[in-house]
C-alpha cells in the first residue's frame, strides 16, 4: 500500500472559539470548561437529566489527563532524544491516593478547574470527593513509592514506576459492632479515567514446567525453559505529573491475561471448557493485593505475582533498549532498578537469566551488569516479615530461576570462603538457601548479593541493619551500605491536604517552598510573632472542625475542635503499640472517674487504621478501641473532658483530613522496630508535635525539632535488647504498679465489652504473660509523658510556638530531598528539562 497523502488538517473552530487544541491542552477557564462539555458529551454520553455529579468528576479527569498526555509525551520525546539514564522503580505497591486534586495542584490549574466547574453550577470540592482511590498498597512501603514518584516527575528526573494492576486493592474497612469487617475493593467499578491501556505493551511470563539442556549454533551449552502455562501481562500506564514542571513520568502497572492459543491442546480436542478455566487460572495472577502482615497467606500466588511484574517490567526494559538502538551490554548505563524491599528481588535472577539464556551473554558479563543495574532498600527488621519461599514450591514455579540461584549461590559462597576461610558458620548464615528446617530461598540475601546498593529507610534503621539481619553482608561488602532516610511529598501532605497552611506559607514566604522546603526554616522567626501565632492557631482550629465534621459524618461521634486532638493513624500492628495508647486513655479514664475535678487537658483521642484480615491480635485492638470509645462517650462524667473516636477505612483521602487535624502525633513503636515511619513526617509537616520513642526517624524529626519541642518517653533499642536478653517478666510491671494492675483489670472484666469478659481476655493474656513489644514495660513513662503533654497543652501560646518551629524545621522530611540522594548516591541519573 503507498503511505497515506500528507495532508494539513486545519483546528477545528468551536462555537465559543476555542480551537481544538486550546480544548484539549488550554490551561485557561474557558477551555477547561469546553473541555469538560465536550467530555461529558462525547466520552461520557449520558443525556443531562442523566448526569450525575461522578460523570463531571470523570469529565474533569478526562480533560486534566489531556493536558498531562501533552507533557507525558514530550516527556518521553525529550527522554528518548536525550539518551537519558532512567530510573526504574520495581514495586509490588503504589498507593496513589486521589489523583485529581493532586494533577490539579501540579499543573497549577486548581482555580482554573474550580472556575470552569462552577460555570457549569459544580463545585470543585464535591467532585473531588466523587474519586475513587486506587488502594494498591498496603500502607508505608506503598505510600512511599507513591511520593518518590511525585518528587522523581518534580526533580525532572527520567523515571518509571513498575508494578501491579491489581483488580481489587487493599479491602475497604467498616466497624461492624466494634469490629473490623472488611469489604472487597472493587476500585475499577466505574471505570478508572487515569489509565491507558496499552495492549499491545506485553510480555509473556512463563511458569512451572522443566528445564532442557541443548548444544547452540557455536557448540556452547544452554538451557531452555519448557514452561507449563504462559501467562501474558499487559501495561496501563498512568501519567504522573511534575509539580510546576512540564515532567510527567510514567506509572505503568501489569495486568495479566491469558494466552488464547497456547493451550491449543484444549481448543484441538475440543475441551473448550477446560481451555476457559485456564484463562481464569491465568488472569487470577493480578486479582487482589495480599497483606504484607500475614506471614503465611496465599504463598505460591504472591510468587507468582511478583515474578509475573517483575518479568513482565524487565523485559520492558530490554525492550526499549533495543528500540533505541543501545546494545545490551550497555543495560546498566542506561536503567537504575530499585528494588522496594524483597518483593520484586526475584529481578535479579530473571535479568540473569535474560541475559544468559535469552541474550546469550556469558555469566561473567551478565553478572556485573545485574549487580550494577539494581539496588535494594529493606523496609523492615521483623524476622517474619522477612521473605523466604519453601524450595518445593518455587522448584515447581520457576524451575529455572532455582538452577540459576543455585549457580549464584555458588559462586557467591565462593566468595565469602574465599574472605572468612574455615567459617563456615558464616557460609551457612549467608546462602541464598536456607536449610536449617524447611529449605527455602532467602530473598533478602538474594537481594543483597545481586545489588551494588542496599540501603535502610532512616539513620537508626540502617544502623540496625547493618548490625543484624545484614551484618554479615556488610562485613563483606561494607561499601554497599548506607542510610536514605525516607521523605513525604508537601505537594500531597501540605499543599493539598491543608490549603489554609498552604495560604499562610505562601504569604510568609513565596510560593517557592513547595519545591523548597528548607525555606520553611524562615517561620522560626515568625514563632515569636503574637499575630503570626494568631493565624496558625485559627488554621489548626478550622482543620479540627473539618475532621470533626467528618468524623460526626461517619460515626456519629462528635468531636469539639478546641480540645487537644490526639491521633494515632497507621496499619494496626502490636509493634506500633496502639494498646500502649488505649492503656493510657483508660488510665486518664479512671482518673477521671475517681477524682472528678482532677484538672485535665480535655482531649479527643482519635485513631485510624486497617489490620491484616488474618491477624487476630491486631483485630482484637481494633475491637479494644471501639470498646474503650463506646463506654467514655457514653460516661457523662467524663465526655465532656475525653472521647475517643476511630475512623473507619484510613485511607489516603482521609489522612488529608486527619494530618493537617493533629496537635499530638502519637509515634509510640517499641524501639528498633519501626523502620522509619513516614506519617511522623505528616504530621510533623502539618505541625503535629510528636509524642514518641526513639524508633525510626522519630530520632531524626527529634534532632531536627530540638528535643524541647518533642515528648520524648520509652526505652532504648539497646534497653530493649537488653531487657530481653535478661528475660522480661510483664507481671513484675504489673505488680510495681497498682494503677497498671486496675487498668488491666478492668479492660479484663468486661467493663469496656458490656459485660463480656472473653472479648479481651486475650489481649490482656497477651501482655500479662507475654508482652513480646514491651507495652507494659513502658506503661509508667508513657503516662508520664502524657501529663507532661497535658500541662504542655495549657500554654496555649507556647504550644503554638513549637507547632510552628514543627513546621518550620521539616524541611529535611521532604520526598525531594530524599530521591536527590538517591539519584547522585545510588542512581546516578540526571535531570532532563522538558519544554512543550
Ligand atoms: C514500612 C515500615 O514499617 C515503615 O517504618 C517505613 O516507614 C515504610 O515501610 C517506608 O519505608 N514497611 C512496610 C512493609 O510497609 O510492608 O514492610
């Protein structure tokens, strides 16, 4: 066929003058509302009796994706020309949040689409709330992926998100009686407007079957993989917008399909049946995203799910690489991989394996470009969160993988007999294998030797690691270690989640500090200005008022935004210690009770969070709360002075209510076991003062705050350990201390589960005979803390003054300043400017 004629279409001219481009790219009132008319037309399609308040969500969304498709492709125009190295951040999880209000603010467009909607009688804030969210993450480590992808777009650097489309993301929670119910996540109901499918984007995954060895061309040895099923993974890419620059980067997550022809067997003998039950089987793989806290559940499909991303973002790297013309030996110039914890470490052996059966490059070669091409950052220290797969089970999924971890493994351990000679104890601790019990694969370890950068999340975290779960990996490679303290995105968390703030900053500072947080460090002036002070207060006021209406809204419980708002919001874990909290709460109760003029700072305490549907302690403390919560907002003689409120479903949406709500951030982890924590940072952001142990980056935000603007209470990691090695009996807690004994008894009696002693038999057994968190051993200076926190609140102007100075020193808490470290100490990739 001849090419089609050139010819030159002239823009079509609208009725209200608008060209066709100004429609589809114009930034301006007019044209985002004939942009959102034409959307509703002519994407949308239903008749305006039929219209609903959701079609204008999606026509909003439509018109914004537009102008971001414009800057996506430039974007990727300028990567291409530029030869830019790009980052590639592998990632079981992405939890976005919202993206409408988000892809507003970083166009810099919010008035604009707020005028356009209200031309058309809509307002902006209704709609936004129209948004469903995509929850495809379970909480920190998710969240985390989600702000590194803002910062990445807004520091200009070439970069791609990989992940999973999952069907059904993290359930939705609803309090059913006090407890948790969890409710299917049906997030692509009503269409996802974000996405474009790209379904001539795909990779075929292969898995089980067998190995077969054979002689090439020129005589050298190989090995073919004969899999059992081939399953295909197609992309949805998702734009993800720079702030206040033309960046936008691509989020391009797999969703798996089944091979029509492959199981030709079937269709050829007519099992036509059996042929479709195979492609169910096949498309399960990206149906729902498993919690990370439950140590044993869905084993083998959460392999398969990380090995089917994984291949599937791989070989779209070599891909692209080909179409650029760049040999592949050249992988590791032109892709920095990070592996966001061991869930995507599969990655390494299926770039070998790539490399050496696909490529036939020779291992040596291979090898060098593998270590250099990724980088691993651990998110956490609990031995059971930790990934190990049984050896049967991954021999029958990925049988070649286990031959090539084999031959690593080998030559590895090599290695290290080759530095440690005669300790093989240390060769044993070190292998890919581990075979003391069940055999298994090590993911960590094979993380650690297939990455020239491993890093932990925050100072103290890292420190610990290196002095734990990877000492002998930094004995043997101590150049490969170092600490990136994990950062929050203030497009999300200030910007957006606190316009009021947002307005007060601006005027104090220049609209520059979204992008540049170290300027927040000239508030500390303001911090001793009376009207400043003034501002803030009513600021914080208003934000209290907007989460009590919304927690009126959704439990009935109502809230007074003059008392101190005390919030603990995060994944429900004993670690965390929300118990710590309810022991205190109950506690203050009693006091309360026994001594009614007791002068106290009135308070709502206010919690947030989901718990692992199989793990009963954590749902039992969710009961706990609710229980706590039903009896004080009940007790007239005390709910005039205390309530306690837990809002159902935390999410991302929510949190940008409850972070700008807080005055008390409770950062309450038993020392060394928090990673980093990222909703400190929130907080602190929105200046929250933090009421917390030295865990995390807690240590960090403490050094930066000045430990007089910070509650400091609790053990030590080293006095934890301590502890522990001398054997750590709760009941002596409990004995020293009669207020404790009461608490614990009356939790035990059924006071706070209307008469029903069972109920929290369970949790009290727990800490009495157990307390593996050491809940009771910092029972006392948890309680003590909280007074001081109290007596703190009572000087209204002091307590504003460190709410400020909260603010004004976050600075180093910023996403942006984490991902430049990253980009000039483990990726080495540059910014590329982008001009449309
Ligand atoms: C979390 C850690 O528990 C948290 O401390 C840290 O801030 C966050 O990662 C980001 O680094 N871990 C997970 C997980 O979410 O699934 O292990």
């Amino acid at each position: 066929k001849p090419p089609p004629k050139q010819i030159k279409i002239a823009p079509p001219v609208t009725t209200t003058g608008l060209t066709d481009v100004d429609v589809r790219s114009g930034m301006q009132v007019a044209a985002l509302k004939q942009a959102v008319t034409d959307h509703l037309r002519y994407s949308i399609g239903h008749p305006p009796v039929a219209t609903t308040l959701h079609d204008y969500y999606y026509a909003l969304a439509l018109a914004v994706r537009d102008r971001m498709q414009h800057r996506w492709l430039n974007t990727l125009q300028t990567n291409f020309d530029l030869k830019r190295k790009i980052v590639c951040y592998l990632s079981a999880e992405f939890l976005m949040g919202p993206h409408l209000g988000n892809n507003l603010l970083n166009l810099g467009i919010e008035q604009e689409a707020r005028a356009a909607l209200a031309e058309l009688g809509q307002d902006l804030d209704i709609v936004l709330e129209c948004e469903e969210e995509p929850g495809l993450g379970n909480g920190g480590l998710g969240r985390l992926a989600a702000c590194y992808l803002d910062s990445l777009a807004t520091l200009q650097r070439p970069a791609v998100g990989y992940g999973i489309r999952y069907e059904f993301g993290i359930f939705d929670q609803e309090i059913h009686d006090g407890w948790q119910a969890e409710i299917t996540d049906k997030w692509l109901r009503y269409g996802n407007p974000w996405e474009i499918a790209k379904p001539e984007v795909a990779h075929y995954v292969n898995w089980g079957g067998h190995t077969e060895y054979y002689r090439d061309e020129a005589g050298n040895d190989r090995v073919r993989w004969m899999p059992y099923r081939v399953v295909k993974g197609t992309a949805y890419d998702t734009p993800t917008q720079g702030y206040g620059v033309n960046n936008c980067n691509t989020l391009r997550l797999w969703s798996a399909e089944a091979v029509e022809s492959f199981d030709f067997q079937a269709f050829n003998t007519g099992d036509y049946y059996q042929a479709v039950e195979d492609k169910i089987i096949s498309e399960t793989v990206t149906k729902v995203l498993y919690p990370n806290d439950e140590p044993q559940i869905g084993k083998h499909l959460r392999l398969g799910q990380q090995y089917f991303f994984v291949s599937c973002s791989l070989q779209n790297m070599l891909h692209i690489l080909s179409l650029s013309g760049v040999p592949v030996e050249n992988f590791a110039e032109r892709y920095a991989v990070q592996l966001n914890d061991t869930h995507p470490s599969i990655g390494v052996v299926e770039l070998m394996r790539l490399l050496v059966d696909e490529r036939r490059l020779d291992w040596d070669k291979a090898w060098a470009i593998t270590v250099q091409t990724f980088g691993y950052t651990n998110h956490t220290l609990l031995p059971e969160a930790l990934e190990t797969w049984p050896l049967p089970m991954f021999q029958a999924l990925l049988p070649r993988h286990l031959e090539i971890i084999y031959e690593i493994n080998r030559r590895f351990l090599d290695e290290v007999r080759a530095r440690f000679s005669g300790d093989e104890a240390r060769v044993a601790r070190m292998s890919l294998i581990g075979e003391e019990g069940e055999k298994c694969v090590r993911m960590a370890h094979l993380a650690a030797v297939g990455s020239h950068a491993i890093n932990g999340v925050a100072a103290l975290h890292s420190d610990l690691l290196k002095a734990s779960v990877l000492k002998d990996f930094y004995e043997m490679w101590p150049e490969r270690f170092s600490n990136k303290t994990n950062g929050v995105t203030p497009r999300r968390f200030l910007a957006l989640a606190n316009p009021g703030l947002r307005a007060l900053l601006n005027e104090a500072l220049g609209e520059q500090w979204p992008v540049n947080m170290e300027q927040l460090h000239q508030l500390e002036a303001k911090a001793d200005d009376a009207a400043f002070r003034r501002k803030w207060r009513a600021i914080k006021e208003a934000n209290k008022k907007r989460l009590a209406d919304y927690i009126l809204a959704h439990t009935d419980i109502e809230l007074d935004p003059t008392w101190l708002f005390d919030i603990q919001v995060k994944r429900i874990h004993e670690y965390k210690r929300q118990h710590l909290n309810v022991l205190h709460i109950v506690t203050l109760y009693r006091r309360l009770k026994e001594n009614p003029g007791l002068n106290i700072s009135p308070r709502a305490f206010i919690f947030g969070g989901k718990a692992a549907p199989g793990y009963f302690m954590a749902k039992r403390i969710i009961k706990l709360i609710n229980g706590v919560a039903e009896t004080i907002n009940a007790d007239p003689d005390v709910n005039t002075r205390m309530k306690v409120a837990f809002v159902p479903n935390f999410n991302v949406q929510n949190a940008q209510l409850i972070y700008p709500a807080a005055d008390l951030s409770e950062q309450i982890s038993t020392a060394g076991k928090e990673a980093s924590g990222t909703g400190n940072m929130k907080f602190m952001l929105n200046g929250a003062l933090t009421i917390g142990t030295l865990d995390g980056a807690n240590v960090e935000i403490r050094e930066e705050v000045g430990a007089e603007n910070f509650f400091l209470f609790g053990l030590t990691t080293e006095e934890v350990e301590h502890i522990k090695r001398e054997g750590y009996h709760p009941t002596d807690c409990i004995a020293s201390n009669s207020e404790l004994r009461t608490v614990l008894e009356l939790i035990n009696s059924g006071y706070f589960s209307r008469g029903d002693a069972e109920v929290f038999r369970s949790v009290v057994n727990n800490l009495t005979y157990s307390d593996p968190f050491l809940v009771l051993a910092d029972y006392a200076a948890y309680v003590a803390c909280q007074e001081r926190v109290s007596a703190a609140w009572q000087d209204k102007e002091n307590w504003t003054r460190m709410s400020i100075l909260n603010t004004a020193r976050s600075g180093k808490f910023s996403s942006d300043r984490a991902i430049r470290e990253y980009c000039d100490e483990i990726w080495n990739v540059q910014p590329a400017t982008v001009k449309l």
